[in-house]
C-alpha cells in the first residue's frame, strides 16, 4: 500500500525492474495488475469473513451476462489511486490512458441488460451490500463488428487468453450438472424417491473474480462457470468425443442474440449450467438449515434466461434434501425474485416442451407439475379462455418461461414506471390480476462511478471542486450543482470540459477509424444495440431530409452537426443489418458532398462496446433516444449521456418519461406518440403510412428517392426497408413521428444558438441525473425485495 505518489512510484520502479526487459507498456500493465490485486485481495477475504461471521443474508444476481467492461481502471477508481497512479505514471513517461488500452475488454453481453447486471454488482460492492453476481466464462463475449462494403461482418472474439486473465479458479468449489438421463422412481428408507439414471455430467468450474466496491471498503464476488467434461463415469450412450465437444461448447461464447427468441439446445445447456452449478454451491455453502434459505438468500433472476431457477431449486430440495412439494414451494417462492426486461412479444422466451423433456426430463417433471397445481388453483375463479391462456405455463408444446418466473417468485419487477404499469395493465395483465402484490417497479440505474467518475474524469474534478465530494457517495447531491448552473465561470469551465472530451474522442477515433472530426460541431450521438424499435433509420431518414433541403434552399445552412452512430446488429436480423448499411450508405454520399460536408458529417463508430462508449458519452451534446413509446423497457443510455451534460432528444418511452420528470421537458427536446397513443393503432390496426406520405411533401419526396435507389449504389438493400415502411405497415411508427422528431431537432439548433444558454441547460440535467445512480436503484431493490443488511466499511 502507498499514501502518496513518490510512493507508489517507488514501489512500481522496483517491480518494473524486476520484471527485467519487455515492452514497457505491457510490462506497466502486469506490474499495475499486480499491485492492484494485491489491494484487493486481502479487502476480498474480510469482506468474506466478515459476511461469514455476522451470518448475513446473502443475495445472489444470475444473470446470463455481465458486460463488465475494462477492469483495472475501474478499480483504481474504486480504490482512489486512480490520480495517484496516473500522475506517477506520467513523471515516468508512462501514459495510463496508453496501459489501460492493453486490456482486451471482457463483452460478456449483448447490451442494456447485461451492462446493468456490471452496475448491480458495482453498486451492491460501492454500499457495503451482502450481494454477489452469478454468471458464465465464455471464452469469446460478442463478436467484433467491421465493415465491409458497409455491410456489418462479425469476427468471434477471444477474451480469456493465455495471460491476463482477471478471475482466479476455484478448483474447490468445483461441482456437477446433470444433464439427460432417465427418470426412474426407487423406493429409499422413506418411501419413494425420484432418481435420474444415468445423467451426462458436465464439471461446473468456478471462476471468482473481486469486485471492488467504492473506496475499496467492500470487495464483492462476481463468479463465472465454466463447462469442463466431469470425471464421473460416463454413462456410453453416445460418442465421448463427441461428449467432449458438446460440453466445451456449453461455455465458448456469449449468444449474440438480444432481438429473436431463437429456442437453440445449446442455449437451453448455457441456462440450465448457471442455474444448478449456482444454486448447488449456494446450498453447499451456505451454513443454515435448508428451511430457512428464505431468511438467508435472496436470488434475483435477470430476465426469464436463469428461470429454471424455479424448477431447479423444487429439484434440489425435493430430490436432494428430501423435502415435500409444499414445503419445497414455500421455500422456492419465498427466495426467487424477477425482473422483466422486455415485452416484445418475440423476444419472450419459449422453449419446446420435448427439448426440455429430453436434455432435462426431472426439470420437465417439477414445470409440468407446477403447471398442473397452478391451473389447479385457479378452477374455482370462472376465467375466459383468454385468461387461461396467458396464465399458463404450459401450452400447446411450449413452455412459457415469463409466467414460470412469475410463478415461481416472491417478487416481480419492471425497469422502468412505464415499463411496469404496461405490464402491469397490457402483458401480464391476468397475472397481476392474480398475484397483486408481487408486481412493483424499479427504475434501472447506472454506476456513475464507471458513467461519470471513470469515463469523466475531468467533469467529475469539477463538480468535486464546485460542491464538494460527497455527492461521490450521494450521488443525489448532484442536485447543489443547481446554484451554479447560470453562474458564468462554472459554465465556461464545463464547456471547456465539453470541448476536451471531444478532443479526446476525435484523437480515439482518428487513430482507430481514420476520420476526422470537426470540433465545432453538435456532437448528436445515437449508440445502441440496432432494433426496429429503436429507431436508427428514422434518424438516418431525417439525415437524408436534412440533406435534400441543404441542396434545394439555398438559405438553409444550419450550424455544423456531426451524427455519431454506434451499435451492433444480431447476426440473424436482417432488417437491422439493412439499416447499418443504409446509415454507412448515406455517410458516404454525405460525408462526399462538398455543400452538405460543411453543415452535416455522418460518422458510424465501428464496434460499439464498453470502451468506445467511455469516449463517446463524455463527448455528446445531443442524446438520442428516439424508440417508438411503449417498446424501449427503460434504456440506460439515455442516463449515462444526460449525466455526462448531453440534452435528450426523446419519446415518452422507457425512463425518458422519467428523465423528463426530474429535469423538466423544457430542458429537453420531447417529441413524438406517446404509448398509449402506438397501442391504440396496434390494437385497432388504424395507423396506415401512406396517408403520412399523402400529406407532407418533404417526406413523399424522400420516398420517391428512396424507391429509385438514389440513397443506395445501384439495386442494395433499401428495397427491404422500404418494403417495412410502406408494405409491412411501418410498423414503429418511424413515418408517423419524423416530422415532429425533425422539428424537435430545428428547436434543437436555436438552442445551440446561445452557447451559455445551452451550458446552463447542460448543467440542469447533470444536476438531476443523480436519481439515475443505480445505488438508488439497489437501496432500493434492498429495501423492498432482498433485505439486506449493509456491513461496516473495512477501510
Ligand atoms: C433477449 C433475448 C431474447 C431471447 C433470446 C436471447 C436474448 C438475449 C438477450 C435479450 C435481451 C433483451 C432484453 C434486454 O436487453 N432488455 C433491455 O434491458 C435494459 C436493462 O433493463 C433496458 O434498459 C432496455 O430498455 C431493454 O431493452
């Protein structure tokens, strides 16, 4: 340990020498790593002894992923040594900046909620909370995305490597997952029991990696299985090669897929490893008697993908602890909560009744007969077959897994207000009905250590010199940043941060991508996974709108604005991959355009991920967050860019709606239908485009363009977009919303016309973003669901 920087660079010099020849940089992150873990782990060990001695009640997140981002620097932050070390670095000649970009980042997930899963357990660790995450070691997260002829390609990637790995193995803590085999019932000492013959075992391998709270006082455990093929006899009905290869398989990669329920065995394997090599460590570990697992263990399911959570646990206890159906259903539903985080219908997870039935014939048992007991519970209530059918768990072949996590937990939440009261009212209208008092709401977070503090370093300075450093550890103090939001010199020192930081993006994407940025723009920044629902073509559209007028009024010449976009299509989805390169074919007409090139610049950020956006965020002035209402959950996005002072151009969807509650519409650009307004034209099938068309000109002109391929080069893609918007209906409303979006972009530029104005604007909404620290969130969840109980700091 160290106190002051002569310190630390004492003890780094003495290291780096030691380590003898080498390329520095990589010399500098190994000694870096070393020390910082160091650090931690003997933070790690008493944050275990601790929660060990008192007997705490222990959460558990699974979650199939957690897109955790860069570590080391990230740790640094939490243990303060973040200045410390990069100001000795820099007396050395060494860059942080440059060390840190060694690390190849962990993309352990797919988007907004596999990012929240790295928050939780960043917050839970920051509040001193008994809580720790539970997920998979794929060897490759999401795949790199380049392009090629603007078309999106995708390359697999390789996180864990020879060296550098992050996690220790815990080759103690080592158990079995069964999978296939024949259910058989056997008479024990106390009757009959069921057995599974003959299942295939798959070794389940931990890997723990600390995860260090704010200011080093808690270190938590994010653990992540891996698939090795067991020791146990192999029961021979097939292939052990093949045997070999399917269960390396089971942890290889991350599934790219956040938009189509694909239904795949493999991923049916990935689901059901996390859950039983969870809960059986869980139950191997824990010190209690089994009946009392409520009162010590609270597990939160992430969306439906840990559900067989449900019929696991019933396994385990019933076949394992030999304990009866009923007194196995009190425990399972007094300990599992879940959160949805979708109602896209196609997105809702179902699974083929005989793919369950064949690779885990116990765990179709337990659903069939948590089935059969609920449809049993609801005889007496005289439903409607409407009711029954969204009430069931099984039906026609398909198991459902949304209702079997209703069912089978205490507590059952949405990300967003809105998000919750359309489940509440529309999607799972008849289980609420039934269960009122699980559903509640919990508007998702963010870590403003990673959002602000990491990726701001600058910004977060000044607010610490402004108001102090409690809002650190409060973020809701944010709000005393109020007083100064029209005092001019705080304003020009936040501008002036504004323009570093998109110094520093144009440097990043300069040496990655070869362009060039001009400053002086309006930074508009669009970054998320690509979806129908999320609306990237109609900002595309709007660029192309924007661009016709440039060339046909000879007095528009509005102020330079560059449009960033960032984010990945899923490798199946067609429709989105159309949409990347329509945006890459309209850039490059744009960007070529000697006229258009002086007021607009199309930039598409190759490989979105966690890293790019710690550049991107810091650098916006515009936020777009432009989903058809009533489809984005919450997003979490829009809360990172408002925090980092970017304004919100934004439907009334997901947290928006929130978003504008706190900041106050006039310090945003709203715009568009609202929810309830899109589910009354879906009920009713009454929205039709073509009368869109019909009446404003500007947007039948860009249709005419569009139909003769005067966006595209030659016969490409934008037949297939076009077929969505006028054949298929439109069916996210893009045509209906685009004139009030492209109105609320021209507000947009008459407010950036008066720079303090805008500043001060800026600064509102940094003041009310601390609502959207996910501590809040987790305190939250705390209180309401998990009941935990917060530890003294160590430190
Ligand atoms: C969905 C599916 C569908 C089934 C097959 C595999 C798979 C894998 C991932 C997903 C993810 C969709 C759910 C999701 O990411 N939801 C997002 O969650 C964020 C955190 O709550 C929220 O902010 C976003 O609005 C929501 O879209």
């Amino acid at each position: 340990m160290f106190s002051s920087k002569e310190e630390f660079k004492k003890i780094f010099v003495t290291r780096m020498e030691h380590k003898g020849m080498g390329k520095t940089a990589e010399l500098a992150y190994e000694t870096l790593w070393e020390m910082t873990q160091e650090w931690i782990q003997d933070r790690w060990y008493r944050t275990s002894q601790l929660y060990k001695d008192n007997n705490e009640k222990q959460l558990y997140y699974f979650s199939i992923e957690f897109l955790i981002g860069r570590v080391l620097g990230q740790n640094l932050i939490n243990l303060n040594f973040y200045d410390i070390v990069k100001e000795g670095l820099d007396e050395l000649g060494l860059q942080l900046s440059e060390i840190e970009e060694l690390e190849t980042e962990p993309g352990l997930g797919n988007g907004g909620l596999g990012r929240l899963a790295a928050c939780f357990v960043d917050s839970l660790a920051s509040l001193g909370l008994p809580g720790n995450g539970y997920g998979l070691r794929y060897k490759g997260g999401l795949f790199t995305q380049h392009f090629v002829n603007g078309y999106q390609t995708e390359q697999p990637t390789q996180w864990i490597q020879e060296k550098h790995n992050v996690d220790v193995r815990r080759e103690d803590l080592v158990v079995e997952v069964p999978y296939y085999g024949e259910v058989q019932l056997v008479m024990g000492m106390d009757g009959l029991k069921v057995k599974v013959e003959k299942p295939e075992w798959v070794k389940a391998v931990p890997y723990d990696m600390p995860v260090v709270g704010a200011n080093g006082g808690t270190v938590n455990t994010l653990r992540l299985w891996q698939a090795e093929v067991s020791d146990r006899p192999f029961p021979g009905h097939k292939d052990y090669a093949v045997y070999e290869h399917e269960t390396a398989k089971i942890t290889d990669r991350l599934y790219p897929d956040d938009s189509l329920e694909a239904g795949k065995i493999l991923r049916l394997k990935q689901q059901y490893f996390l859950c039983s090599a969870s809960l059986q460590t869980i139950l191997n570990e824990g010190s209690f008697s089994i009946e009392e697992l409520p009162e010590n263990v609270a597990i939160q399911i992430n969306d439906t993908h840990p559900a067989l959570a449900v019929p696991e646990l019933m396994r385990l206890l019933i076949d394992d602890y030999a304990l009866s159906w009923d007194q196995a259903w009190d425990i399972t539903t007094r300990t599992i909560s879940y959160t949805n985080h979708t109602i896209l219908e196609e997105a809702m997870e179902k699974w083929d009744r005989r793919l369950i039935q064949t690779l885990l014939p116990r765990i179709y048992m337990v659903i069939e007969e948590i089935d059969r007991r609920f449809k049993e519970s609801l005889q007496e209530q005289e439903l409607d077959d409407e009711a029954l059918h969204k009430l069931s768990i099984i039906e026609n072949g398909v198991i459902k897994m949304a209702v079997l996590a209703v069912v089978g937990s205490y507590k059952v939440n949405g990300v967003a207000k809105l998000h919750t009261e359309i489940l509440k009212k529309r999607e799972m209208k008849e289980l609420s009905e039934q269960f009122p008092n699980k559903f509640h709401n919990k508007t998702n977070g963010i870590a403003h250590r990673r959002w602000l503090l990491k990726a701001n370093h600058e910004l977060s300075g000044l607010i610490t010199d402004t108001i102090g450093p409690q809002w650190i550890k409060e973020p809701e103090r944010l709000s005393e940043l109020h007083y100064f939001s029209q005092n001019h010199s705080f304003l020009q020192d936040f501008q002036a941060i504004k323009s570093l930081k998109k110094e520093q993006l144009i440097h990043h994407l300069q040496r990655n991508q070869n362009v060039i940025v001009d400053q002086d723009s309006i930074f508009d920044i669009h970054i998320k996974r690509f979806h129908g629902y999320k609306r990237q073509l109609m900002n595309i559209l709007h660029i192309q709108m924007l661009y016709d007028r440039i060339k046909r009024d000879p007095t528009y010449r509005p102020y330079p604005r560059t449009f960033f976009f960032g984010g990945k299509a899923a490798p199946s989805y067609h429709f989105a991959k159309q949409v990347i390169k329509m945006i890459n074919t309209v850039a490059a007409k744009v960007n070529n355009d000697p006229l258009a090139r002086k007021h607009l610049h199309v930039v598409f950020v190759e490989n979105y991920n966690v890293t790019q956006a710690e550049y991107m965020i810091p650098a916006a002035d515009v936020s777009e967050q432009i989903s058809t209402a009533s489809k984005e959950a919450s997003g979490t996005g829009n809360m990172k860019l408002m925090m980092n002072g970017a304004l919100t151009i934004g439907t009334f969807d997901g947290a928006n709606v929130e978003i504008f509650e706190q900041v106050g519409e006039e310090n945003a650009f709203v715009f568009g239908m609202l929810a309830e307004q899109v589910m009354q034209h879906e009920k009713e099938k009454s929205y039709n485009p073509k009368s869109i068309i019909d009446s404003d000109p500007e947007i039948a002109q860009l249709m005419e363009e569009l139909i003769k391929g005067e966006w595209t080069e030659g016969k490409t893609n934008v037949d297939f977009i076009v077929e969505q918007l006028l054949e298929d209906g439109d069916p996210y409303f893009v045509l209906k919303d685009i004139r009030s979006y492209s109105k609320a972009h021209e507000q947009i530029l008459n407010a950036y016309a008066h720079p303090e104005k805008w500043a001060e604007m800026c600064v509102k909404n940094i003041a009310a973003s601390g609502y959207f620290s996910s501590d809040r969130t987790i305190q939250q969840y705390s209180d309401d669901v998990w009941h935990l109980t917060k530890i003294p700091s160590l430190y």
